[in-house]
C-alpha cells in the first residue's frame, strides 16, 4: 500500500501531524505501537502547561498562540473540553533560583517574549500574590509574571480528539503496531512493521522516546531521554477547597531556592481534592524500554519534604497517585523540526524537551506543510533544524 505521508507515532506531535494532513487532504496512514493516549511515552499525565510566553525564547510563541486556536476548533468539532484558561504564573525571587529549562532566568525571559508578542501580562510582588493566590505559600522578596491567557490543556482528550478527527477525515490510523524500521525504495520511504510493509512519499517520524531506535547514531546522540515523576497529592482536609480551585489557582512554574524549579495544577474538581506537582531532572537518563515506571515510597516522602510542603502547606503527604513521563531532550531545551540531512523524504520532529504539548496543536500543521510543501509558510522553522 502506498500513501502520501505516514505518520511514525501518535503522541502530542504524530496526532497533530496526522489530523492537519487528513485536512489536507492527503492519503496518510498514522501508526502507533500502543493504544494513544496511553502512558508509555510523553503525552499523558491529566493535563498539561500552556502559555503564550516561553521562556524558552519568543520563538515558540508562534506554536502556543496557534495551539490555542486549533483547540478551540477542534472543542467545536467535537464538544470535548480540551483547554482550561485560568492563567499562567511564573514565580521567582532573590538569591540563586533553580533554572527551568536550563534557563535560570526563565522569569525574566517569559516577560521579554510577552513584551515582543504584545502578551498581556501584568508583575506581582510578594503581596500580591498572597492576596489573590492564597493557596501559596510565598516568601517576602517574591515576585511573579502572571499571564491570564495561560492555563492546562488535558492531553489525552487532546490526542483523542485528534485522531478521531483525523479518521473522520479519511486518515487510516493502525495502533497496537510496531515500526521496525524505514528505507529508501524505488523513489519512496517503506516502513517495515511487525504486520506489513507500506510506503509513502514522505514519513514523519514522532516517536518520541524511541525517535533515537530509528537514526543513526551521530543522529540519536542529539537526543537524550529523561525520566520524570508526576504527583499527585492530597489535600488536607482543613484545606480551604476554594483556594485549589482552577479561578483561584493558576497554573505555574516555581524558581525555588533548590537544585530544581517546581510546577504544577489545581484540582480540576473531579476525584479526591489533590494538587498535580512536580520537578523536572537533568541527570540522568534513560530509554523507553529501559525506564523504571515504579515510583519508590522514598520518592514520594522526598518530593513532599523538599518540594511540597514548604511551598503548599495545604497539601498532606498522603500521595494519591504518581506516574512516570519521559522526557526527549535537546541541549538548551530546544526542539528539532526538520528533515533528515541524508533524505529529505524523512521529517523528524521530536518538540519535546519538557515543554512540547502546548505547541503540539500547531507543529503538527507545521508538520503538514513540511511534507506536503516542502516548506511551512505559517511558522518559522529555522531554529529547529538538526544542526541550529
């Protein structure tokens, strides 16, 4: 069977990719070794970050003011509620503060991308953000970036709405299928899996934590996936609800005095009362065959010692449930969108690095343009390529 484009994993990015090509009209088959959304790769976890300005740098705006646009589309098409708005806060202060994303000035530099894309924002000092966060327990000295258009989106509803929007449209999507490997042939791509050999034109290959299975090696060493933990602890029960509630707990990234920034959500009022928190590390690695997705009681009572109960005294230490994500990793967080330098019919796109889903919705149309283009005329590419 030949098509347009096949689509090499279904998360964040191979979701998109496949539903922006059906739009277009494009024969493409998606094909996944899983069952998306599931919990094996990087797209899952409840809900997840978005805001307009990254302190990655103003480039990846334009994929986050796009994403919103395109969920709001697809909540239409679909009567799924896949983005909540409750805003974005980013919280520093004096003395050394844990870098996020590498970036140890990461406050300072969402407000620089927000002034050069007109984001609305405002600045709070220590006593603002006590008076209208009161779940927080903030430190005198504090100060904070606050971006009301900012709030979580819920990634697997997001990928589900995708790929069945995707189908509607006419895209074949095979899951519970294995990609062994890819090749040039008689002036395509053929993708050998464990069921049946297909060709395409193009191929995009969004694999996530097993991008690196399928390059060679100078090209996988690009890549380095990282184990993180999610939590997910309950509040005390003399904890004021209202305080967790999403009007009245954005979402954010804390720069604590530590060795890591914290982040985290608030109780999307469905199940026992609990707050989403976690860190992000940078030391180790690992695979996604390899990964241990046991989360250790010790892991536990030291992520509430050290990173929850000093900063939300509301939350207890009884932990109501944790999960493993991976992380595939840039230097500098960075992202690469770009073709194969050795066949340009190969597109990769791994635009993860920690803070890939809030501009998932819009790579994937970037995506689209790439193999059905050859370039994108909505986004600028240009920091993304393999050698950036």
């Amino acid at each position: 069977m030949t098509y347009d484009v096949i689509v090499i994993g279904l998360g964040a990015m191979g979701a998109a990719a496949t539903y922006q090509l059906a739009k277009r009209g494009q024969k493409v088959l998606g094909i996944d070794r899983f069952t998306p959304p599931h919990a094996h790769g990087s797209s899952h976890g409840e809900t997840r970050i978005t805001r307009l300005a990254c302190g990655e740098g103003p480039e990846y705006t334009q994929f986050a003011r796009r994403s919103h646009e395109i969920w709001r589309e697809l909540e239409r098409d679909t009567g799924a509620t896949l983005l909540v708005q409750n805003g974005f806060l980013a919280i520093s202060g004096a003395g050394p503060r844990a870098a996020n994303h590498e970036n140890p000035a990461f406050l300072e530099s969402s407000i620089e991308a927000a002034r050069r894309a007109n984001i609305a924002h405002e600045s709070l000092n220590d006593s603002d953000i006590k008076a209208r966060f009161k779940a927080f327990n903030i430190s005198k000295g504090d100060y904070a970036y606050f971006e009301p258009e900012g709030g979580y989106v819920f990634p697997e509803r997001c990928a589900d709405a995708q790929l069945k929007r995707a189908a509607t449209l006419g895209a074949e999507v095979h899951l519970g299928e294995t990609v062994a490997r890819f090749a040039p042939v008689e002036g395509h791509v053929e993708v050998i899996t464990d069921r049946a050999a297909y060709r395409a034109s193009k191929i995009i290959v969004s694999a996530g934590p097993w991008l690196p299975n399928f390059l060679r090696r100078d090209q996988a060493q690009v890549f380095r996936v990282r184990r993180q933990v999610l939590h997910w602890f309950k509040l005390r029960e003399d904890a004021p609800l209202d305080y967790y509630r999403a009007e009245n707990f954005p979402v954010y990234i804390w720069q604590i005095p530590t060795r890591q920034a914290i982040y985290g959500f608030p109780w999307t009022g469905e199940g026992a009362p609990t707050i989403k928190i976690a860190t992000e590390q940078y030391d180790t690695t690992t695979t996604a065959e390899t990964v241990d997705r046991t989360v250790t009681p010790q892991e536990i009572q030291t992520m509430h010692r050290e990173f929850v109960a000093p900063y939300f005294p509301g939350a207890s230490d009884v932990s109501d449930r944790t999960a493993v994500c991976l992380y595939t990793c840039v230097d500098n967080a960075r992202f690469v969108i770009d073709r194969l330098p050795d066949d340009k019919r190969v597109i990769v796109a791994s635009p993860c690095s920690g803070h890939g889903f809030k501009h998932s919705a819009a790579i994937g149309q970037a995506l689209a343009e790439l193999a059905t283009d050859g370039q994108s005329a909505t986004f600028d590419l240009s920091k993304f390529g393999f050698a950036a």
